[in-house]
C-alpha cells in the first residue's frame, strides 16, 4: 500500500517564514528603484522642457510666456496651460494672434496618468484643442525661471543657498516626491 506524504505544520511555518524574509528584503529594494526610475525620468522631462523653451526662443527671439520684466521673472512659471499650450500648439495659441502663430512644435512627451483626484503624473494631459498640462511623475507640474529681462541670469529659486542668480536663460525644476520646493532634497533640477 502507498503511502502519501503530507507537509507538517512546522515545514509550512519554515516557508512562510522565508517567504516572508525575502519579501522584507525585496519590497523595500524595488522601492528604491522605482523611485530611481521617477527621478531619471523626471531629469529626462525637465531636459525636454527646457530644449523645447530654447527651441521656442531660437524661432521667435522670446519666452513661450505673456508676462514680460523682471518684475515676473522671480516667480515660478508652472508647466500649466500657460506655458504648455503655447508649446505643443493648441489652437488658441496657432491663431495668427497667438503665442505660436509659425506652429512651431518643439516639445513632444507621453500621454500622463490620472492620479484619480483631478491631477496627472508622468507626462502631458492633452486636452482637444491640442493644448495640454505637463506633469512629472509624482503628480506635480514642474517650475519654469525664464530670463525675461534678457540679462543672463535668472533670480535663484528659494531652496537654492548660497547664490541669489543662476547664470542660466532657463532653470527647470520638479519638486519631488514630497512636493515642495523648500525642502531640495528630493528637488529634481536642470542646473
């Protein structure tokens, strides 16, 4: 007669328990890598934006922006509609009133996830008159500096110590994971 052979409990606790050490290895570790991975990505995006602004000054000898001095230049323009529009071209900004008239497209990015609470991450959310919103992969628009009083330098952002300017026409920042632009410790930058 055969005889089957049946785990005992104390053979099934020894894998649980294994199962459960390399998860508390494993887990923390991939954590670790996506997040690497968000960080990259973001330095990629912030790189393209930037290219893109630069792209846009090269074909109309100004910033993709309404506002005009140095009174605006210290504060932050977002990768909102404001910005976002007038480089990917919607239809407003195409008109021969427009930011854009000559459609000059220099910015191209993957289509953004919805967060689920009205926000995207990881990409443009393009709206149906081609416009769209810039997200980077924490939910976050990125922060746009803009040498807007043409003298090569632009007001540095308040994490920044040390320094008052930057000596850069353009200056592109993600906040990070946390989402906030005081604490630069996890602030993705393009300088």
């Amino acid at each position: 007669m055969m005889r089957l052979h049946a785990f005992t409990l104390i053979e099934l606790l020894v894998v649980i328990v294994i199962i459960a050490i390399l998860a508390a290895i494993v887990i923390p570790a991939t954590k670790h890598l996506i997040n690497r991975a968000r960080v990259a990505s973001a330095q990629n995006d912030a790189l393209q934006l930037k290219n893109a602004i630069g792209s846009y000054f090269v074909e109309y000898r100004r910033y993709p922006t309404r506002l005009k001095g140095p009174e605006d230049a210290n504060a932050p323009i977002l990768s909102d509609h404001a910005l976002m529009d007038i480089l990917l071209g919607s239809a407003a900004e195409t008109a021969p009133d427009g930011m854009n008239p000559r459609r000059h497209f220099g910015f191209n990015a993957k289509n953004a996830r919805p967060t689920g609470d009205g926000r995207y991450r990881g990409g443009v959310h393009f709206e149906a008159d081609g416009g769209g919103t810039f997200w980077d992969p924490w939910g976050n628009h990125y922060r746009v500096l803009m040498d807007l009083d043409a003298d090569n330098r632009i007001p540095a952002p308040s994490f920044v110590s040390g320094t008052h300017f930057l000596p850069q026409a353009v200056a592109i920042w993600s906040a990070g994971k946390d989402g906030e632009d005081d604490s630069s410790t996890d602030n993705v930058i393009t300088w």
